[in-house]
C-alpha cells in the first residue's frame, strides 16, 4: 500500500467546489514594505560606499606660540626671592629687572665698605680744613728756631772769638812757662768746643729749611695715603655693589612677555635654576603657530601640507569650532625632554605630553583670517570673541587620510574570502 504525503481532508478540502474560486496569498504587505527599505539602505549604503569619505585622524597636545619662541629667565645666584617685579602676561624689555633676591652677606660688606669710607673722607676733610693752620703753626715754629739758633750761633762765634785770644796769650805765657800745661789745655779744649758748636748751630740753621720741606712732604704724603685709601675703598665698594647688583637682580633674558612665573616671593633658588618664562618678540605681529606632539607611532603618518584641527583650551568647541591649520613641519626624531623645555618653558607640561614616551614634534601654521577677531579661521565661521594668547594649551588633531568607504570594506571581504579559499585549498593539500 502507497503510503501518502498529506493528510486525506486536507485533500478533500482543495478539492471542494468552495476552494477553487479563493486567492492564494503568499507574502503579506508588510513584509514587502520591510523589505523596500532594506533595498532603500542598501542602496544608500553603497552609494556612500562609494561616494562618501571615511577620515583618518591623528590626535596630540601642544601649546600656542609665537615666532619668537619662549626663554628662561634664569637666577644669577643662590639666595632668597626678595621681590618678583612681572607677573604673568606683563609686557618686559632685554635687560629688564624682574626680579629681586636678597643677599644678607653682600649688603653686610657694603655697608662696612660705606662706613669705613665715611671715615677716610671725614679724615681728609678734616687735615685738609686743619692744613693751613699747621701749615702756619709750623712756619712760625720754624721761624721762632731759626731766630733762637742765629742768637746761639752769634753767642758762639763772640765766644770762639774771645777763646781764640786766650789761646793766643797762652801760647805766649806756655812757651814761657808762665802757666801749666793743664791751664793751657784747658783753653784751647774750650776754643774748640765753641767752634764744634759753631758746627752744630750751622747745621741745624741748614736743616731748618730741610725740616719745613719735609713736613711740607709729610702732609702731602699723608694727603696722598689718605687719598689712596678712599679710592681703594670706593673702587671696593663699587666692584660689591656691581656684584650685589648682578647676583641679587634677575634679568629679563629678551624683550616680550611673560608667559609663566616658577617661583614665588620667599623661596629660594639656586643659581642657573628658571624663575619665569619670557616669550620674544620683535616688536612685530607674529602670528602663532601650534608646536603639538603626538606619539611616535602615529608621528611617521604626518607629512608637511595635511589639514588639522586645533582646539584651545579656553575655548568650548560645541559653540566656536576649531581652527583651521595645516602641518608644516614633522620633526624626523623623537623630540627630547629637553628640547621640550627648551621651546615649552614648563618642565610639567613636558612631562605630561610625554608621559607616553618620547613625541613626535609637529609644527602646525594657523590659517589667518581677517573676518574673525582672532584673526585666524574657525570652523564656526566667526570663531570666539577673544584673542588668542601664546602659552595656551590646545588639542590638535590631524587628518592623515581621507578615502571612500568601499576602499576599507574591499580588501577586508578580499581578505576574508582569499583566507577562506587558502584554508579550504590547503586543507584539500593536506588530505
């Protein structure tokens, strides 16, 4: 016995009468409606493949800058930060002081310096008003000597005269021997102790004049020593003063402004050690620049003439875009921590943009506008109410690649089919 498929009423109802004159739905309307807007998508979805841009984008940190570039203001010495002159965003000339450190020992010895050199003046005025009067006092000492030893001089020589007749008797009365040879000796030892005194009193009136010239040299020498002493002094005390002057005052290293101050008023500093950073400038308007760094494997897709996008951080990007740059340079090695401080001036901002390793330097030029008050493009046409300031921090981002989305999805489905064919291929290899 045959042995049938469907059930005998099923049959029975087909076959009625009733059944042959009924339509024979076999999709509903709903599904057709599902299945034009998968048609529709699909549609839509290639025409984007084809004609729509899939963007590859590479993103980092960096800072607003000038052309000028940005240098430490570094101490000249060790000590305490005494007085800090410029602040942030304070305009500052080359040479400027902006700083002041104390420097107790080098004020000490100055002012001992000044004391000292005090004295000596007050001694020099005082022998220079006293200097006439002994001046004078000497001469009429002098005059007074002269006079007293011309009268003993004159004493002497009537005194030598009347010995000299005595001796002269005596000869007489000795070679006679009217008188003894001690009464005669006795003469002639006076004659010539008068004329010894004659000797002396000649020679003290030649020293007189001898004696005013010395004290004459003898003032002026002292005049001399004393003038020698205060200008040692104040050659002294000038050098010091210069010294306290250059390790107590912290110059501007450039003419610009101040982007940064390290330190505040009462700390101390070593020397060499940065208190603020100063970014140049010419005196021109030059325009700022973007120096971003991004990581090193991303830093080799970026070549001179990409587009970027550049977003300050004192600005909200939902209501003023971002700016408009394009890369002009791309540094070929990781850039140092150093040459980071050297251009960034902030050792903290050098590390937490390397905190990913050694970065990749890119410099990127903002595209100038003059409908904007930044001066430069947004994206938002007008961009913010403000303008921009170097030492902002900012994100940037640059794009690398632009392409169509079928030129993503073709090597992926070649991908995935040619490794389905390899593992079939291979595995018939292997049987």
């Amino acid at each position: 016995m045959k042995r049938q498929i469907f059930r005998q009423s099923a049959l029975d109802r087909l076959s009625s009468p009733e059944q042959l004159d009924m339509l024979f739905q076999v999709v509903r309307p709903s599904a057709w409606a599902a299945l034009a807007a998968a048609i529709l998508l699909l549609g839509v979805l290639v025409a984007w493949g084809f004609r729509g841009t899939v963007t590859t984008l590479v993103s980092g940190q960096g800072i607003l800058l000038r052309q000028g570039g940005i240098e430490d203001a570094p101490s000249p010495g060790n000590g305490r930060i005494e007085a800090i002159l410029a602040g942030a965003d304070d305009p500052v000339a080359e040479g400027q002081v902006i700083a002041r450190l104390a420097q107790p020992e080098l004020r000490h010895q100055i002012a001992e310096l000044r004391a000292k050199l005090e004295i000596l003046r007050v001694e020099r005025d005082t022998d220079a008003e006293m200097g006439d009067t002994r001046k004078t006092l000497e001469t009429e000492y002098l005059a007074r000597r002269r006079k007293a030893v011309s009268a003993s001089l004159g004493a002497a020589r009537e005194r030598a005269a009347a010995l000299r007749e005595q001796l002269e008797r005596y000869d007489a009365l000795y070679a006679k021997k009217f008188i003894t040879r001690s009464q005669y000796l006795d003469v002639k030892d006076k004659y010539n102790a008068a004329l010894q005194e004659i000797l002396s009193y000649n020679e003290d009136l030649a020293r007189i004049p001898m004696t005013a010239a010395d004290s004459t040299s003898q003032r002026e020498k002292e005049k001399i020593d004393v003038g020698m002493r205060i200008l040692a002094a104040e050659k002294q005390l000038i050098a010091f003063e210069e010294r306290l002057d250059l390790e107590s005052s912290v110059r501007s290293p450039a003419s610009g402004r101040v982007l940064e101050v390290f330190k505040t008023e009462g700390q101390v500093i070593g020397a060499g050690e940065a208190l603020l950073s100063v970014e140049r400038t010419t005196g021109g308007t030059e325009r700022l620049f973007v120096r971003a760094y991004v990581q090193p494997r991303d830093g080799k897709k970026i070549v001179p003439g990409m587009e970027a996008q550049v977003t300050p951080s004192v600005v909200k990007q939902e209501e003023f875009g971002v700016l408009r740059a394009r890369v002009t340079h791309v540094s070929s090695f990781p850039a140092s921590a150093k040459g980071m401080t050297r251009v960034l001036g902030n050792e903290r901002l050098v590390q937490t943009l390397s905190s990913g390793g050694a970065p990749i330097a890119v410099t990127l030029a903002l595209i100038p506008s003059e409908k904007t008050e930044s001066g430069y493009d947004w994206s938002s046409g007008n961009g913010p109410p403000l303008t921009l300031q170097s030492g902002t921090l900012c994100g940037a981002t640059v794009v690398v690649r632009r392409q169509a989305p079928v030129t993503l999805i073709l090597p992926f489905l070649r991908n995935f089919f040619l490794g389905i064919g390899e593992e079939r291929s291979g595995g018939k290899k292997d049987a």
